[in-house]
C-alpha cells in the first residue's frame, strides 16, 4: 500500500492475491518453492520497468480496504445471508 512492491507467496485463502490483484500488484509465487521466490525477487531486481509499475499501482490497495467500502460490504453480506433464512 505504501508502494514497495511485493513479493508473496500465493498460499490460501488467497489474500495475497487478492492483495496483488492477481499478480498486477506484486508477484505472486507458488507457496512452498523457495526457486519461485528467488526467481520472483531477481526479476524485480533486474526488471526496473516492472518495478516502477508495481510502485505504481501498489497504493491501490489503501483505497479498496477503506473502512467505508469494507463497511458496505460486510452489510450487504449480512443482507443477503439474512434474505436466505
């Protein structure tokens, strides 16, 4: 959120993927495969373009998890549970 670009680890429930929008944020790599995370860190390294992208687009973040929109979200989900009773 801070525009750092990351590197995560895709493991469940998936909140870094959410977090990297499937990848357009940060790059995601196979939980577990210590290769993938070197890999994933040496393209950042070596790829200043896509560094700056992912400097970029990484604050988007902060506005999709504003209390606000998360407030909506939680009451709209409470609404429809309750509409299936």
């Amino acid at each position: 959120m801070v525009g750092i670009p990351t590197v995560s680890s895709d493991c469940n429930p998936g909140g870094p993927r959410f977090l990297t929008n499937n990848g357009e944020r940060g790059l995601l790599f196979e939980a577990g495969n210590v290769k993938s995370m070197t890999d994933c860190i040496i393209q950042l390294i070596e790829n200043q373009q896509l560094y700056n992208d992912f400097e970029k687009k990484s604050p988007a973040v902060a506005e999709i998890l504003k209390p606000e929109i998360i407030d909506k979200q939680w009451i709209e989900a409470f609404k429809y549970i309750t509409s299936k009773l």
